[in-house]
C-alpha cells in the first residue's frame, strides 16, 4: 500500500475543531473535570466494546453451524429460501429472538466483514471454549467501520495501530488519503468518497470504475 505524504487540512483533529469544544470548559454535573470525565467515558465505552466483540464472534460462530435438512447454511444470505426461511424460523419461533437484530445490524454486520481476516481459521475454533482476542490493542471498533470496504484496510488499521492515531488524527488520515489516492489515479479502477452524516459513524465508500471492474481483483468483503 502506497503512502501519501500529508497535504490536505485537518478537518476532525485541527484547531478549528477543537474550538468548538474546549476541555477546560467541560465538566460533569456531578463535579468531575473535563479530563476525568472524559478518562471515565472511554474506560467504559472500551469496556463495552470488549464485551460487544467477543459476544459478537459467538453468535457469527453459531449463525454458521445451523444446517437444515442435512443442508448447511453457507453464507450470511442468499442460501435459498429454503435454508433462509429456515433459519429466520428457527430464529423468531424457536430461538425466540429475531438474527435481524445482531446479524443484520448495519454496523455489526460491518465488524462482521473482519471476523475471516483477523481470524482465518474461525469456522475451526470455538469462542465458547476459547478467549479470541481483538487484534489490537490501541485502535477500536469505530476504526473498523472507517475503512470497511476499502482494500486495503488492514494496512490502514495497522498504520493506526502502530502509530497509535487516535480517532479523530484517523480520520484525518484517511480524508488525506482518499484524496491524494482519488488525484492521483482520476477514477481510473475506484474511487473513494468520504461518507459523513449525523446518522451513521463516517466511512469510506468505494465507488468503482466498471470500465476497469472486470481487470481488476480486490478482496472479497
């Protein structure tokens, strides 16, 4: 992967940024500082995560040993409504829950696309009997979500990991990347576009060139 020197403004790191938030200002009703409010918010969220990505691996690990009629569900859909209608009645009636809650989810289903890459031998282990770490140990879940359908995201994530980017200096990262990527190869195989709302966390969007599709090999996501 191709490393582009800085040239684009900070837009989620930089002062202009920050001056809409300063720390010194920021306190919690029951008396904390900004600093220690904060130190308490992201001990907790990251906590929370911790609990979120192991119970996650569980339930892809059980969505992928449901077999119906001697016939294993394969892939997260498109099994044939035989083995789909199966499962989302196995699901609601017997389960008593709905997949579409966990297994459906827009931003777990994003961590989903990770689960082979970081573990290539999943499908042969088992999180019931075996802790399975996340691969790293400074980034978080929202980094994952940035660059989910670039290919070279593991080589982005990695990048942060090592040189311990915090979120906000990611971001920044990538909008410096995507743009320097986009000038210097004008739409020629894919094209990325920064995706920001209020909504959704942001995120890279791959537009790709069907000119050049059939030319080119990337990484199944």
């Amino acid at each position: 992967m191709k490393e582009y020197a800085k040239k684009y403004e900070d837009v989620f790191s930089g002062e202009r940024a920050l001056k809409k938030c300063d720390i010194n200002r920021v306190m919690s009703d029951n008396g904390w500082s900004g600093e220690k409010y904060a130190k308490i918010m992201r001990e907790s969220i990251i906590e929370f995560q911790e609990s979120i990505f192991n119970n996650l691996l569980k339930i892809i690990w059980l969505s992928r040993r449901f077999v119906y009629g001697g016939k294993p569900r394969l892939h997260k859909n498109r099994n044939g409504c035989w083995i789909d209608s199966a499962f989302a009645i196995f699901m609601r009636n017997y389960v008593g829950l709905d997949n579409r809650l966990i297994l459906r989810d827009d931003m777990f289903s994003k961590i989903e696309t990770y689960i082979d890459d970081f573990f290539e031998d999943f499908d042969a282990r088992n999180p019931f009997e075996e802790k399975m770490i996340f691969p790293y140990s400074y980034i978080t879940l929202e980094y994952l979500i940035i660059v989910y359908q670039m290919d070279e995201r593991i080589d982005l994530l990695n990048i942060a990991e090592k040189n311990k980017l915090s979120y906000t200096k990611f971001l920044d990262y990538i909008v410096n990347y995507i743009s320097s990527y986009n000038e210097e190869h004008g739409g020629e195989h894919s094209e990325y576009v920064f995706g920001l709302s209020q909504s959704y966390l942001p995120y890279v969007q791959v537009i790709k060139n069907k000119k050049y599709e059939g030319r080119t090999t990337s990484k199944k996501t």
